[in-house]
C-alpha cells in the first residue's frame, strides 16, 4: 500500500491531517492550496470558505456536532467582504467556540504586530504565501504533530 | 482504507486498458490493492497520472494567479494615475481661472484708465477753454472794448460747465472707483 501521511507521530507512522478548512477571500488561492495539499498528502478533505462570518457561523454550529468540526484550520490574515479579520476569527474560534483545532495565518503579510495579534488570538504558526509555498507546507507537514499535540511553538514559514 | 471488491478491480483495470480512463481525486489514496499486483499497478498510475494533473493545474492556476495580481496592481496604477490626472486638470483650470479673472481686469483698469484721461483732458480743456474766454471777457471790460462775442462765449462756457458739472464729477468719482486696486 502506498504510504501517505502528515508529519510523524509518536509511533513512528506517517499521519495525514484528517480535515482543514481554509478561509480565504482569494477563490484562486483555494484551487492552488487544494493542490498543493493533495500533492504533499498533507489531507484528503479540504473546505474552502471566503468568509470569515460563514466560519464563524459553522463553528458555532459545529458546537452541537464536533465531529464535523475540521482538524486544522487556515485562516487569511485580510478577509475581504467579512465583518472582521482573520486573526479575530482566530479568536473567536478558540476563545467562543471551544477548539481543539490547529489553528494558523496564512497570509501574503509578513506585519510583526499583525503576528503579535494573531499570537494573542491563539494562532499556532504564520506562513506567508507566495509563488513557492509548496516548501513551506512541506515544513508544516512535518512540524504538525506537534502543533496538534500543542508542543510546538508558534512558528513563521517564510 | 478501501477494500476494493475483485469485480470492481477488474472493471476499473478494463476501462483504463480500453478507454484511458483512471479514478480521479484523493481517493485513490484511501484505495487498498492488497496483494493484488495488477490492482496495484493500476492504482500507482492512477495517483501518478492524478498528480502529473494537479501538478498542471497547480502551475496554471499560479500563473492566473500572478496575471491576477498584476492585473489588480495595473488597476490599483491606473486609478492612482486617473485621480492624479484630475486632480492636475483641476489645478489647470483653476489656474487657467486666475490668469483669465487677471486678464479681465487688466483690461478692465485699462480701459478706465484711457476713460480717467480722456475724462481729464475734456475737463482740463473745459476749463481751459473758460479761463480762457473769462481772461477773454475780463481783458474785454478792462481795456473798454467790444464784448458781446466774447460776453456770449464766456456765458456759454459757464453754463455748459454748470450743467455738466454734476455728470463730469460722477464720471470722475466712477472712474477713480473702478480703477481702485482690490484690497488684498
């Protein structure tokens, strides 16, 4: 069988993130991330939203079905069209609708005091887009058991 | 992970050899071939031909977009250029404005000055005229000679003087008025 994984775990075998959601006001950038994360077997679900109000609206109800809840979630840092930023969605989700999830920017930004904020909503890592983010994802990859089990430090992929 | 049913394989391993058609998608991840060595085959092609597609969607939907974001940039060059075009052909008429009200009183005070002269020489030669025919008349009456003419004359002066004298020192006063320089 032909192995497929995110990251190592404890055990020694490869895991794959079971669900991310991608937040993302830029409907290119969900074609691109898709493939990207297919291609490195970084998951096999993923949703994409544009919203950060339509987020937040899911995770709100995601509270009486956790199991829809997805495991890791990418959020813009500037969701244009939504009533407040990635990072307060960040905070939202961790601090209103209980998480559990991975959680993190990704953002074209690379603002000190946007990270400071983010880092203050809870965010567990930043990384910044561009043409070649194939490589950071890889390094995320193997850095998420960690991040899953809340080990690993706030990190920027850059 | 999937088990796959024999028949299932076997339909799948059939319409690739015969249609060049393979199970598309992540799914193909979750397939289990087993021991099965053909099924297994047929599996490795399918994920390398899935990923040979998104490896070429990845790359095009990178270079839709970067044109993209060009684009937008353009956009974003473009308004900043039209508003600086306006903003300098509102200065252009603004100034063009100025230079035109400038121009217009310019030719305003000219033209009350030439008034302010022409004014001045027909009151300097009223005057004249009537210092004249009074010297004239005096001269007249001194040395006992004959005044009717002169008489006529100097009583003709006079009374165009008097009755144009209101007219003349409006004209005069409008004109000073006029030509009077704005208050800054």
């Amino acid at each position: 069988m032909r192995k497929v994984g995110c990251g190592v775990d404890d055990k020694g075998e490869d895991t794959m993130i079971d669900s991310i959601l991608l937040v993302d006001d830029e409907n290119l950038f969900h074609l691109v991330f898709e493939d990207a994360c297919s291609l490195l077997d970084i998951s096999l679900k993923l949703q994409a939203l544009s919203s950060a109000d339509e987020a937040d609206r899911l995770f709100k109800a995601w509270k009486n079905t956790p199991d829809l809840k997805p495991e890791c979630v990418f959020v813009d840092l500037n969701i244009v069209g939504s009533s407040f930023d990635g990072a307060e969605l960040i905070r939202r989700i961790n601090y209103e609708h209980g998480n559990g999830v991975v959680i993190g920017i990704i953002s074209s930004s690379y603002d000190r005091k946007e990270m400071s904020k983010a880092v203050a909503a809870g965010a567990q890592f930043w990384i910044v887009k561009s043409d070649e983010i194939e490589p950071r994802l890889e390094e995320f990859k193997n850095d998420y058991p960690g991040y899953k089990s809340r080990t690993a430090n706030f990190k920027v992929y850059s | 992970m999937i088990q796959v049913a024999e028949d299932a394989k076997r339909m799948l391993i059939d319409i690739a050899e015969k249609q060049d058609m393979y199970v598309e998608g992540n799914i193909l991840k979750l397939f289990d071939p087993g021991d099965d060595q053909e099924f297994r085959k047929y599996v490795d092609v399918a994920i390398d031909r899935d990923k040979a597609a998104r490896s070429k969607r990845l790359s095009v939907t990178k270079q839709v977009q970067n044109q993209n974001r060009e684009l937008i940039f353009a956009q974003q060059q473009n308004e900043k250029l039209m508003s600086d075009l306006q903003a300098a052909l509102q200065k252009a008429e603004d100034a063009k404005k100025i230079v035109e009200n400038d121009l217009d009183n310019l030719q305003k005070r000219n033209q009350f000055e030439l008034i302010n002269i022409i004014v001045k020489v027909s009151l300097w030669m009223i005057v004249g005229v009537g210092i004249l025919s009074t010297g004239m008349y005096i001269t007249g009456m001194v040395t006992k000679s004959d005044t009717t003419l002169t008489g006529n004359v100097w009583s003709n002066i006079v009374s165009i003087l008097l009755t144009n004298s209101f007219s003349i020192i409006g004209t005069i006063m409008g004109v000073k008025y006029a030509s009077e320089k704005p208050k800054t």
